[in-house]
C-alpha cells in the first residue's frame, strides 16, 4: 500500500536543497520568490550557492542538510534545486526512519530519480517526479508545467495528454506511475533502490547520451527484468542527443521500440516530461491510468 504525504496548505514551509550538483545563488532565490508567490514559506539551504568542485558541497554537507531537512516536522515538502551529479553517493548514508513516520513530498528529476526510486520500493512512499529550482525561471515561471508542481502539491489530480507519436503502440493500462531517468535507473539496477516495475507504468527520459549507451542502458534494464512485466512505458524527451564519428544507425526513440517490441503494452513516445522546457509534474507511486489511440494520449491519476 503506497504512502501519500500530507498535500500542502498555505502557510506550509518547503525546503529548498542542492542535494547533487552545485546551483547559483540568484537562480535559487529567484525560484524560491515564485514558490513564495504561491502562499508557501521557503528555507534556504546552505548547499544552496555554494560550490564543491562539481558539487554543490562536499557529501558529508549535503547529507546531513538533507537529512536535516526530511526530519524537520515544519518542512512539509522539499524541493531540490537542480540535479546533475551527487545523491547517489549519500543515499545510503540517509536515515528514513523519522521519514517513513511523517513522509514529506520530494519534488525533483534527473538524478533525484534515484531519490524517487529508493523511497518507493524501500518504503512504498509517493514523491513528485518534476521540476526542480533551476527550472523555474523569469522565462517560465507563468507556464503550466511549472503550475502543475504547485498543483500536484495541493493536491490536484495529474491528468495531461499529448499528440500521437508514430511510433506508438496504443491500448489502455492501469498502474503505479514510476520511473525517471534512464541513466539513474540503469545504475541503480540491481541494487537495493531497484524497483519492482511488475504491473507498473515506467516513465524514461535522459539527456546528453550517446546512443549506443542509451541501447545499452535499455538491454541492461531488459536483462534485469524491468521491461517484461509492466502495463505500460511512457517514453518522454531524449534531448541534446549524441552519436558516435561512426552512427548508431537509430534514434533513441527507435532503440527503445525495437528493445520492447516483443511485448504487448502500450508505449507512448515524446510524453511533455524531461530534460525539458515541456516537463509535467508526475507523481510517483500513485495509481494512474495511461490510454493512447490514434488521437491523443492521455496520462490521469486515479487516486
């Protein structure tokens, strides 16, 4: 049975945390003014501005204030402010006992996914696959993908569609939404964060690879068992695409079909969610419905 975090009211305090990669001060503060906009109080963390060579500060820093901030009982959610590179190395280090008690919402993507990931199959604990600090901007503080964070923090239900892509394969599932990052999924298979995706709709995007790593990080997931069973695969944006002097010869979207072509699932290519301006807030381990036929496709939470 999944765990849904209290949904915000005003008033609430969110936390704000560089938890992997470093993140400058104004963009921060700029993030936490709209979120403030919303009738939320903000803390700053200290990671927040510093610097650690790529890091936002050294792992023991970054640990204890997140650890600091999932005990806290007046942080009622946490924001990360951007991703890159760092919460894999303090995951284990984390204790989630007073967290399990009085679960917050943790509201990220990128390499928060194996945040998201941990939380879900250790403790069955629903968390917010959106946006970060770094995505709120002067540029895109007004549009709907950085409104659908302050409404599934409320408690809105995420229900957001998209045009058919030619590459889908249409039909109807029902599931637990999970997933993320390719990348983060692919280094966490086979650890302790590594979810169980039987009966599950999985969510992958990423950004920056070569796509022969995207092939192999899709076989790696395929010989690990989290293809084979799901109800169904949403397959959002593979931006900033790379390739080798010598090309793969696919694109990533046509190595994902090829990989699952062999199951009977719906798969739907080019979701709004990624490495993205068009990024919709998801939440994570709660039941949603996912139906794709030749006119659009639309992705809703049950409950």
């Amino acid at each position: 049975m999944i765990k849904i975090p209290p949904y915000l009211k005003k008033g609430d305090l969110i936390g704000i945390t560089c938890s992997s990669s470093k993140m400058e001060q104004y963009a921060a503060e700029y993030a936490a003014g709209v979120i403030e906009s919303w009738g939320f109080r903000v803390h700053l963390g200290i990671t927040v501005g510093t610097s650690f060579h790529n890091f936002s500060a050294p792992d023991e820093l970054r640990q204890e204030e997140l650890q600091d901030m999932l005990d806290d009982p007046e942080i009622k959610a946490i924001i990360f402010g951007r991703g890159g590179y760092g919460m894999i190395c303090i995951l284990d280090k984390l204790n989630f006992s007073r967290f399990r008690k009085h679960p917050k919402w943790l509201c990220g993507y990128s390499d928060i996914t194996a945040l998201h990931a941990h939380v879900h199959q250790r403790y069955g604990i629903a968390s917010i696959h959106s946006l970060m600090c770094s995505g709120i901007t002067a540029a895109t503080h007004e549009n709907i993908y950085v409104e659908s964070l302050r409404e599934v923090l409320t408690g809105k239900r995420g229900r957001h569609h998209c045009s058919p892509h030619a590459m889908n394969r249409n039909g109807k599932a029902k599931g637990q939404l999970v997933g993320g990052n390719l990348s983060l999924l692919a280094n966490i298979s086979g650890s302790a964060s590594q979810i169980d995706t039987k009966g599950k709709i999985l969510v992958l995007e990423d950004v920056g690879e070569y796509r022969y790593n995207i092939d192999r990080m899709m076989y790696n997931l395929k010989r690990a068992g989290w293809l084979n069973k799901l109800a169904g695969l949403v397959v959002g944006s593979f931006t900033e695409e790379r390739d080798t002097d010598t090309p793969f010869g696919q694109t990533e979207y046509e190595i994902i079909r090829n990989i699952v072509k062999e199951y009977d699932y719906p798969v739907v290519f080019d979701f709004p969610v990624g490495h993205q301006e068009q990024n919709f807030a998801l939440k994570l381990g709660i039941p949603h419905e996912l139906k794709a036929d030749n006119d659009r496709v639309l992705l809703k939470e049950l409950k």
